[in-house]
C-alpha cells in the first residue's frame, strides 16, 4: 500500500472483521504514514495519541472481533477536529489559553470508539472555528494537499488534509459557515454536513452553539454513509439533538441552481466551466430549475452581519473579557463586535430570519435539492494573509445560509483547476433529506465519471502557469527558444473553441499572427506549455504589441493564457483561418 494511497473506511472495516488482516496491522500503517507525512506538513496536528496507546487500542479492538463483534468501523484510524473532546487529549480550538483537558470524550468520539474506530490525533484548524481559509491558527497553516500555494479551506482544515493524504480514512470536522464542506472542495473529498441534531454536538466547543454540525471528511459517499450509521442518533445530553427522521426527495428529481445572472465566481473562469460541467452531469439525472437564490443570500449575510456575531461573542466571553489578546487578530475582529450587540438586534435579527426560513421552505415546493458550487473560487495563502476578511467572505458566498436556514448538504468532487486545486459542488436539501442527498450525490459522481485526483504536493510544487501558443512560439518556430530557455514544458497540442480567427499580420518579423476571438470562428491549432510564475511574467514582459497575453477557450471548454492581439494587429493582416493554424499557413508559402 502506498504511503499516502487513500484509506478507505468500508475496506479497512471488512478486512478486520473478516481477519484479512488486524487493526493492529492497520495502526502500524497508519503510523508509518504519519510519521512519513510529518516531513512535509506537520501543523496538520495540534496533538497526536501517543504511539504505545493507539497500538493499545487496536489490540483491544482485535480483541473484541476475536471474541466474535462484528464493529461497524473495526480497526478504521481517523482524527478529530480539536474543537472536539477527546479524552486524554487537550482541547485548544487551536488557542492555548483556551485549553482544557475534558473528563470525558464527546459522544461521537464515544460512538465511533464503541463502532470500533481509533482517534489518532486532534487536528489544527480555524481559531474557535472562526473562517473558512484555513490560515488563522497559532498552530501553523495547513495547506492544500494538492498545492502548497493555495488555502485548505477552513475552519476544518487539518482534518480535511489529514484526510486527502491518506493519514487517516475519515475525520471529523465541524460546520457552522460552511467548514465541513469548503475544505472538502479544495482537498478533492466528499464532505457531509448533517442535518442540525443529526449527530450530538455534546463535547463540541461552540462557534454558535443553535447552528453547529459535527462533519465528517471521507473519499468516498459508501464511507460519509456508513460514518452516518454510528452517529446518527438522538442524545438526551445533546439539549440541541432531535429525533432521526428521514426524508425522501422526489421520485422526479427537479434541481435549483441559481440564475445565471446570480453566479459568483469572482474572475475564477476555471471554476465557472467546471460548474457548468457538473450542471450538464446533473441534467443527465434531474431537471434544473433556475431560482432567484437572493432570499438565500440575504439570510447568509445574517450570519456575520448580524446578530448571530453575538452568539460567537458568548462562546469565549471569558477570555473576550479577560485575555482578548490571546485570540488571533482576525478572529477576535469578527467576534468581539458581538459584544456590544444590543437584544433589540438579536430578535429583529431572528424576526428576519423567520420571515427568510419561511420563504426557503416555499422553495422545497418548486425543487427537491439544490446544486451549487461549494465555493466559487480558492486562493493562495499570501492572498488570504493580504486581505483574510473579504476574501474569506467570497469563499463563504455559497455556504452561508445553509446551517441558519436548517438545511441538509453534501459537498461532493467536480473537477480540478489546471492548479491542481479541487472544485466541487454542493448538493443541498431540507433538514431531514440526509440519506436522500447522498443518494443524489451517487447518481452524480456516476454519470460526472470525475478523473482521480491530481498528485498530492509533497513540497516539490511550484505554482505554475499555462500558456497556449499558435505561431512563432511553436515548437520548431522561430521564437520557440523563449520558450525552452525558461524551463516551460509541453502539456499538448490541441485546438481552440471553435470561435477564434487567425490572422497573418502585416509586416511582422519573423512573422507572426494574430488570434482573435469571433463568433463565426474556428477552431485553430494550438501547443499549450507549462512555466513557473517567475518565468511567465518574464515572458509577458516580453510580449510586443499589438499582441498581448489574455485567455483562450481551449477545444474541452477549459481556458489557459495565450496570445490574443489589439484591433490595430488587424491592419493589412490576412484571414488565414480557413487553413487551421500557423504550421499549414508557413506551409502554404
């Protein structure tokens, strides 16, 4: 098995129980793993099991399948978001002077432990569980596993990348803005948020206490499902818990997505072909019904512009008022407003979301789930670090509201950006539509027919760009060198969109053409290569006018830089595209 192969929660389960091989086998494994992956991400972790007690553990798991218990999740290794007790470790919610040593575990860590799962360590995360990035912990910053460059997403970031490296099968994380399922997206995972009650939150720091999902982090919907078997359940402790109650979707599924005219994907062109891709999957399975989603919109902005700030505020009023510096800048500028929030706001607050929930629960009249992307866009850490509210409130966009309005959501793979980071969309229903969604997301994936995952970044990435070129930069072209020179390597030949034009320019040395986009087009013949950020710059650097580097719509629908040109490349310049491209053009002189 290799050391950072994905572990899968369903096989790890069966191979113990059937005695196709041991838990204590497993552990070893697992801490091969954990000690290999220390070399490269380390503040994945804000505390690990001691070695000597996980191996204690598995043996007594062994045990009790040798005394003839069949555990739903024998053997099976996973982490915990440390917002979540887990005794005989601290509980920091990644904030040292807020650490406490619980007296006993919360009652998922109970129910997995009872199911036969081991905990191996707490995971770093977004302080108090306050973000959506992944950067605001005095523990480090867990970044993505695919691109060291970008953001894991938060607040649950070390469990989603615990997970996407093949640590660990599954994790916990928790979701109160989205945290269970942005991270999902980024890291190329499934990421389920139950129904509110669903899963007990006893043992569970609050970020807002009437809002918070315990979440979990999974390759696979099978396991997301069977880790929904062992928690799902009332618990009398849990003053937030209710009853189970499942709820079918219509046997003629009808999918809202949002108008065309309502989609953010803040410049992210990737993104947005990527949803319009899973869009065309869904269809395949459902009927898509555009709905104005601005009610949705507007409870999300409740959220960090209302009064549930103050709900925030009364989970660490203590150290608000005693160590206010002990909290991280950022999350202490969202939270300490809260504050000084008058009761008055509170329930005008909760008076206008009433009036909101009403509304979305008129809407599961018109459509059976929704499907929205998960987050329109991702972002390097140096980005987030620059500017770390209003971007993380991009990330939030589609997110937000789902939780206030006491919605069910799956966050499920759809595609990779060219670097490497994941796009996916989330599938969205009424509290209760738990096993319905999951079900929705499996007719997804089948017909999505997704590639694997990139390889994961193990340190040796660096952000690159790629460039599509169709003249004197071609292999074997005049220009080429400028290419080789800086490093760039050929990804592949391949044609535009069917609508560009090219054109010979008029007196160009050595000569050159021009690409320009048309709606009555073609497609041209294109190389596309690779260069690092440094190198493409110096390359744009050195583009003459009237051409210019802009975006080119590749023949599968996916975009790349490439060369476009100004109106004035135009004058005296001959039509060529009749002949597809630059190489049969030099030909035909």
């Amino acid at each position: 098995m290799s050391a950072f192969t994905r572990l899968s929660v369903g096989t790890i389960a069966q191979a113990v129980n059937n005695g196709a091989t041991t838990a204590l086998a497993i552990m070893e494994e697992t801490l091969a793993r954990l000690a290999a992956y220390d070399a490269h991400q380390p503040q994945l972790w804000i505390a690990r099991a001691d070695p000597a007690a996980l191996r204690a553990a598995a043996r007594a798991v062994d045990a009790r399948v040798a005394a003839g218990e069949r555990l739903p999740l024998a053997g099976v290794p996973y982490a915990a978001k440390d917002n979540i007790d887990v005794h005989g470790l601290e509980t920091t919610a990644a904030c040292p002077a807020f650490a406490y040593s619980p007296a006993r575990s919360a009652t998922v860590i109970e129910r997995l432990e009872a199911a036969g799962a081991i905990c191996v360590g707490k995971t770093n995360l977004d302080q108090f569980a306050t973000g959506l990035v992944g950067t605001r912990s005095p523990y480090g910053i867990p970044r993505n596993a695919y691109n060291r460059d970008y953001v894991s997403g938060g607040s649950s970031s070390g469990s989603a990348v615990a997970t996407a490296t093949g640590l660990v099968a599954f994790a916990l994380g928790t979701d109160t803005a989205g945290s269970g399922r942005v991270p999902a997206a980024f890291n190329h995972l499934v990421g389920f948020k139950p129904s509110k009650g669903r899963w007990s939150t006893r043992g569970l720091v609050p970020a807002c206490r009437s809002l918070d999902c315990i979440t979990v982090f999974t390759d696979a919907l099978e396991d997301a499902a069977l880790v929904d078997s062992v928690l799902a359940g009332f618990d009398a402790e849990d003053p937030w818990s209710r009853p189970l109650a499942d709820v079918p979707l219509a046997g003629t599924r009808r999918i809202g997505v949002p108008r065309k005219g309502q989609r953010q994907f803040f410049g992210d062109v990737q993104a947005e072909y990527l949803y319009d891709r899973a869009l065309a999957a869904l269809a395949q399975e459902a009927e898509l019904v555009e709905i104005d989603i601005e009610p949705l919109l507007e409870a999300a902005r409740l959220l960090y512009g209302g009064p549930w700030v103050a709900e925030r505020a009364a989970a660490v009023a203590g150290l608000l008022e005693s160590n206010p510096l002990a909290i991280d800048p950022v999350v202490r500028e969202v939270i300490a407003p809260g504050s000084a929030m008058l009761a008055t706001e509170l329930w005008n607050g909760i008076y206008r979301l009433a009036e909101l929930a009403r509304g979305a629960e008129a809407l599961w009249g018109k459509v059976d789930a929704l499907a929205f992307p998960t987050t329109g866009t991702t972002y390097r850490v140096a980005e987030l670090l620059e500017a770390p509210v209003a971007l993380n409130s991009n990330l939030g966009f589609y997110t937000n509201f789902v939780n206030l309005l006491d919605m069910a959501a799956i966050a499920v793979p759809a595609g990779a950006r060219s670097n490497n980071t994941g796009f996916g969309i989330t599938l969205i229903g009424p509290a209760h539509s738990d096993k319905a969604l999951i079900a929705l997301a499996q007719a997804y994936l089948s017909v999505a027919a997704l590639p694997p995952p990139p390889q994961l970044d193990l340190g040796e990435h660096m952000d690159t760009v790629k460039l599509a070129v169709v003249g004197a930069h071609l292999e074997g072209m005049p220009l080429h060198w400028q290419l080789t020179s800086r490093g760039a390597t050929f990804v592949g030949a391949t044609t535009t969109a069917p609508n560009y034009r090219l054109y010979a320019m008029a007196d160009s040395v050595p000569p050159k053409p021009a690409l320009v986009h048309s709606k009555d087009g073609a497609s041209i013949a294109l190389e596309v290569y690779e260069l690092d950020m440094a190198s493409f710059g110096s390359f744009t650097a050195e583009v003459p006018p009237p051409l210019a580097i802009g975006t080119v719509t590749l023949a599968d629908g996916s975009s790349v830089k490439g060369f476009v040109a100004e109106p004035r490349a135009l004058t005296g310049a001959e039509d060529i595209t009749h002949l597809g491209g630059w190489r049969a053009y030099i030909a035909s002189r």
